[in-house]
C-alpha cells in the first residue's frame, strides 16, 4: 500500500509538471517529501540503494502520468478548463499548512518575521511577473545541433523550476515558445510515431526529447544541491519564498482568461467540487 501511495504522489507531481501555470515542486510540498526527495537526489551515489528505492515509486507514477496526462490533460482542460483548472488549485492550497508549518519552525517574531514577508512578498510578484509576460508564440523547430544545445538549455531551465515550488516548468517554457514543441507536439508526437512504427519522426522527436531530458537530469541535480544548502542554512526564510511562490501559483492559473470559456452555474458548481477534491488529497497524500 505504501508503494502504491507513493506511485499515486508521483502522478500528481507529474501531471502538475505539464501544465502551464501549475508547480511541480508546489505539489512535492503538499505531498510532504520535498525535503525527503531532495535529500535522495542529492545522496544517490554517497546512499544508492536507499535513494533509488525510495524515489523510485515517485518516479514510476511521474513517467506514468507525463505519458499519459500528455493526451489526457489536453482534453480535459479542452472540455472543462476551469474544473481541471480548480482541481489543481485545490492541490495547491491543501499544502499552505504544511508550508506555513516550515515557515513558523524557524521561529517568527521581530526582524525574522519582517524579512520573511519581505521574501514573501518578492517571490510573489516574481511568479505573477513571469505570467504576465508569458509568451503566445510558438517557435518552430528545426532539428540540427544548435538546436539540440537549445533542447538541453531548456531542460535543464525547465527542471530547475520543476524542482522550485510554486514555478511551473511548463510555464517558463511557454514563456519562451518552446511548451508546444516540446510537450504537446513532442511527446504524443513520439508516442504515436513508435505506435505507428513511424521511424522517420521516432528520430525526429527523439532528436528534440531526448538532449532535453538529459538536460532535466543535469538541472535537477544542480538546483537540489543548491535547495539543500538553503534548506540547511536558512529553512525559515526559504520556505517563506516558496510560500511567497506557492501562494502565487492559483492567482497565476486564474489569470489565464480562456479557462473561463462557456462557464455556467453548473461549471462553476462543478469547479468548488473539484477544488475541495484537490484540497482533500493534497492534505491526505500529504500526511506522513
């Protein structure tokens, strides 16, 4: 049952990965192993065993749901944006306590509670910052080997802000053009080349998918090192950032005007539903 618990967490971590606007790393908090996960990463030669048995569950229900939520994901927020939208808002929110709880263990009062709302405050307007000068293009790929140095840039871009809570990945590669090509156009692309025995296009996409998930790779063991030390040094206040991110995380999802497309009484019924159904899970994957 534990591994099953864990493999559902990983799902819901990424499903979170691939939708714009929505953290990764928020969802790791509100599952409650973000300090575990990060100290697996970060110990995997010094601790292999131990670290890959643990992660591994997490892993399994991630790929899963990438696989997946690529075809998934982009019907449902096609039928029902605003309810799938809620559902993951509900996420977010169902992990403020547990956040919170991080930001009162370093002890608040005096000049510690200024500076951390002073963090808050900073991180906040960075993540709207980020939404409002979201990029509407879509850049169009060649494959060549400029372009393969791009595709491993990004991934290591992307997995740096899949790792900080409250940044969407996706996000930031919407920002830059690159969401479609790589997420929605890359991975059904690939998924139905091999199905059709398509090889043509299996090199083409993996051309494109394959230098940008080794550059997630190098990126998310670069930035959990860094994320350790912090959490080591200075935990109060960087989780004061990542509330500060996480808090921002909804009013960025809600800034996204086509999610209210077609809404009526019952989409908006159906959309407090979902959000206390995201709320629930979050506090109940989130218990150790």
């Amino acid at each position: 049952m534990e591994w099953i618990k864990k493999i559902l967490k990983g799902m819901v971590i990424g499903l979170a990965n691939i939708i714009p606007g929505v953290s990764g790393g928020t969802m790791m908090v509100s599952m409650g192993i973000y300090d575990q996960l990060i100290y697996c990463v970060n110990h995997i030669f010094k601790e292999f065993k131990k670290s890959v048995i643990w992660l591994l569950p997490f892993a399994i229900g991630m790929i899963a749901a990438i696989l997946l939520g690529a075809f998934g994901l982009e019907a449902a927020f096609a039928a029902i944006p605003l309810p799938t939208n809620a559902l993951f808002i509900g996420l977010i929110l169902g992990s403020l306590p547990i956040i919170f709880n991080n930001v009162k263990s370093d002890g608040l009062g005096g000049k510690k509670t200024a500076v951390s709302g002073l963090i808050f405050g900073l991180f906040f307007a960075l993540v709207v910052l980020l939404k409002v000068f979201e990029a509407e293009n879509k850049v169009e790929i060649t494959v060549n080997f400029g372009s393969i140095l791009i595709f491993l840039g990004l991934g290591m871009l992307a997995s740096a802000t899949m790792v900080i809570p409250g940044v969407s990945g996706s996000m930031m590669l919407k920002t830059l053009g690159y969401y479609e090509p790589i997420v929605t156009d890359g991975i059904t692309g690939l998924t139905r080349a091999l199905s059709a025995g398509d090889w043509a296009n299996v090199l083409h996409y993996g051309s494109i998918l394959l230098p940008f998930a080794i550059g997630i790779v190098i990126g998310i063991f670069a930035i959990a090192k860094l994320i350790e030390v912090l959490l080591r040094k200075w935990k109060g206040y960087t989780y004061a950032a990542i509330l500060g991110m996480v808090v921002a995380s909804p009013v960025v999802i809600l800034m996204d005007t086509s999610i209210y497309a077609g809404v009526n009484v019952w989409l908006i019924l159906g959309s407090v539903a979902a959000l206390g159904v995201g709320a629930l899970i979050a506090l109940k994957l989130g218990k150790e």
